[in-house]
C-alpha cells in the first residue's frame, strides 16, 4: 500500500476511470495501481467464471486515510463507509480465514498459507474516570460499585483507585476515546430510565421589548396572514443556479455532501424556485412561499466573532415567491394571474407606508418588470418578476413573482405618538395640481412641492 501519485489513473470495477491524487491510499504491485485502497478494488482486481486462483486481502485501514476520498469520484462504497467510521484492527486474521471457510465449502479448492504483515496498528490508550466528574455529568450518586458493574458488563478492563477508574479499551471499542466516553457508558448501562426528573434551576430576567421593533415570529404571522407559506430550506445549494439568479460568486464547500449543494447561498430565491416545482410537479397550481434564513457573501472586511466567520457576511433576508392564480378558483372574483402589484402590495402591508419601489434592473428579473425596494431612504432589497430566460430553463408554465428584503428594516415598526387635535374646523378646498407626466405616482405626495 501507498499514496498515489499525481497524474496515476486507475480503471475501477464499476467501470470508472479516475485520476488519482497525492493523498489517495492505493493498492499496487512493481508496475501500476490495483485498487484504491478501503473503498474499491480496479478493474485487474476482478474474478470472472474463468478465474481459477483467489488472492484474498484484508486489511485495515486509518479512517483518516479513507474519508471524503470516494465522493471526489461521486459514489459510495459498501467497504469506504465501513473503514470511515472504523474496524477492528485486532480480527483482520479471523475474518480472512471465515471468508476462506465460506470458498472452500461452496466452491471447494485448497487454501494457502495467511501472510499477516503488522504495521502502525493504533495504540489504545487508557482512559481515566473520574467518579465525582461521572456523578456530576449524570446528575446521580452512582456508587462506585455501581461503575465497575457497568464496566465488568461491558468487559472493559478497569482498574479501581481512589474515586477514578482507569480503563483501557479493547481494540472493538475505538469510540472509547475520552472521559465523557466512558460517562455516556456508565449512564447507558446503569439505566436512564433511572435518572431522577428534577426541573432545570437558572436564574431567568426580563428583557426589555423595544415597542418600535417587532419579534421574527410576529414578522411571520404577518406574511402567513397574507396567504404565504413558510418553508425551510438548506443553506447550500447548487452554484450554477445561485450564480444564474445574483450575478454574484457563491462561496464553495470544500466537502459538500451532494453534487447539487456545493455552494452557500447569496440569494434565497434558490431554494423557494426549487421548493416550487417540487409542487408544481405535484400538481399545485397556486403556489405561496416565504423563508426567513441567512445568506452567505464573501466579504474580507468581516472580522470573526462568536456569531461569524472572518471573511464571510451572514446577512438574514426574508424572501417571498408568488406563482399561480392570485386567488384560488371561487365565484366570487374572475380568475387571473398573480403579478408585480399583488406581490408589492403585500409588502406594503407588511412593511407599512415606509415602503416604495424605483425600476431598476435585475439579472434574475424581467426587464420591464423589476423594482428596487426601499424603506425611506434606505434600499432593502428587491421585487418583480422571474426573468423569462429563467422560466424557459426552470419548465415554468408562467412567470413566479419574487421578492427578497433584508430583514432588519422590516422589524422595525412605527409607533403612534399622541398630538392634540385641532381646534379650528376643517376647510374644504379644491385643488387641482399638475405635474410631470414621467413623475412617479409614489412621489406626488402633499409634502411634494406644487408646480
């Protein structure tokens, strides 16, 4: 067994043909690789109905040597799950004989002698238990003798001194690594049905509310009473789609558990589009979706702290995605497709008065029908309708209407403040006021100047 070397191929036996790298553990002879090593033999490792001699190998192998390594080829073996999580390194022997057992007597022939070469095995080392730190974690006085029952059950040799047992694993037992190994034991086997229920004990403040600033929760109801459902999707998705939807470069995973989730999120549009034709595919026609949740932009300015990661922004959005009807199927309104105005009349009533939209452009947005979203005068994030090159790609029957905001903005609430009322009567006067033809609808308030 050794590493590769950069630039080796090797052709495995599900007919894949993989270039290997520098920290790949392969099997190979004086001339070229054989199997790559604890997950898949290659293909000159396999038997056919003219094979007539067996090399049986069996061996073991570090689990930081074998982990992540077969999903770089994109499958999964039976043997690399196996040695990721660990073996017993000490039974190597008595499994080769069992399976030459099995071959003798299904297929007959004559066994060779076993070559057991012994190499860098792990050490088990002794772990120490403290009984006061076991008694203290379990929440019990487990008396002494109580803990060596549990160990002469589990067959750990222990040794017994003053308030500690020293224990050394058998070479089966490799998550026995640390006390609280040993702790999680003892409770196990003691029994936790017997563990007395006793309250939690902390000392619990109020905190103040601030009356201008709304909690997430209530933030929710307010969109779910606007006929929207939440959903909760995962913070990776697939790239090619995050980079089509912002224009922007996501941030990789180094070891992503699919194909399709190699990247963090920058928009939550992803995750709602693909929440989407799940339903559509289900055969929903009016589909009503919102998510709260972080995205994630690289951004070297970010210091880390408790709550982040230096050089990556976490800012939490909220995203809301509008597809089908605007109503369901009913007499009492004609039927008609959910647009821009429906969606942005919903985050009025969510946000209040303080909202408006200016047109602006958006890769992910059609031409004509995007808006930037403001609150005052601080942008907040953006409204309109799926581009028509995304519909074509995602099998849309018809464009979604999307939105996304920043969440902070729109957890902050306006609050009434009393002013006396006026004691003169009202005047009734007529005004009539002419303006610009292009001036936008939202900025021909009172408080604009008369022309």
């Amino acid at each position: 067994m050794r590493w590769a070397h950069d630039g080796e191929r090797l052709k495995l036996l599900n007919g894949q043909t993989v270039e290997l790298a520098a920290d790949v553990g392969v099997i190979a002879d004086a001339s070229q690789v054989e199997s790559l090593a604890g997950i898949m033999g290659g293909d000159s490792t396999a038997v056919s109905d003219d094979t007539r001699n067996v090399y049986l190998e069996a061996a073991f192998w570090w689990p930081a040597a074998i982990a992540g390594r077969s999903r770089r080829y994109n499958f999964a073996t039976d043997a690399g799950a196996r040695f990721e999580r660990g073996v017993d390194a000490a039974t190597t022997v008595d499994h080769l004989e069992y399976v030459t057992r099995l071959i003798l007597e299904v297929c007959g022939g004559q066994a060779g002698p076993v070559d057991d070469t012994i190499t860098g095995l792990p050490a088990r080392e002794p772990v120490s238990l403290r009984v006061a730190r076991a008694r203290k974690v379990i929440g019990v006085d487990i008396p002494e003798a109580g803990i060596a029952a549990v160990f002469e059950r589990l067959r750990l040799p222990a040794r017994h001194e003053a308030g500690r047992f020293e224990v050394t694993p058998p070479s089966y037992r490799f998550d026995l690594q640390i006390e609280e190994d040993l702790i999680e034991e003892v409770a196990r086997i003691w029994g936790y049905e017997q563990l007395p229920l006793r309250p939690p004990r902390s000392g619990v403040s109020m905190r103040p509310m601030p009356e201008a600033r709304r909690t997430i929760g209530a933030l929710k109801r307010m969109v779910a009473a606007r006929d929207y459902q939440e959903a909760i999707h995962y913070s990776f998705v697939a790239g090619m789609l995050d980079r089509r939807l912002t224009g922007r470069e996501p941030i990789r995973l180094l070891n992503p558990i699919a194909a399709q989730m190699d990247v963090m999120r920058t928009t939550l549009w992803g995750g709602l589009l693909e929440t989407l034709r799940s339903n559509l595919n289900r055969k929903a026609s009016r589909v009503r979706l919102f998510e709260v949740g972080r995205i994630f932009l690289a951004d070297a300015s970010v210091a880390a702290g408790p709550q982040q990661v230096h050089g990556v922004a976490q800012p939490r959005r909220v995203g809301l995605l509008a597809f089908g009807p605007q109503l369901d199927e009913q007499w009492g309104a004609p039927a008609r497709r959910v647009d821009f105005f429906d969606v942005k009349g919903d985050l009025e009533a969510i946000a209040g008065s303080a909202l408006r939209v200016e047109p602006a452009a958006h890769p992910a947005l059609h031409p004509g029908r995007s808006a930037r979203v403001l609150i005052g005068s601080r942008e907040v994030g953006w409204l309109g309708e799926l581009h028509p090159a995304l519909v074509q790609e995602l099998e849309l029957a018809q464009p979604a209407v999307v939105a996304e905001l920043d969440l902070d903005p729109l957890l902050e609430r306006i609050v009434p403040v009393y002013e006396d009322v006026s004691k003169f009567p009202p005047v009734v006067r007529d005004l009539s006021i002419v303006v610009d033809s292009d001036r936008p609808a939202a900025r021909c308030s009172p408080k604009s100047p008369r022309r």
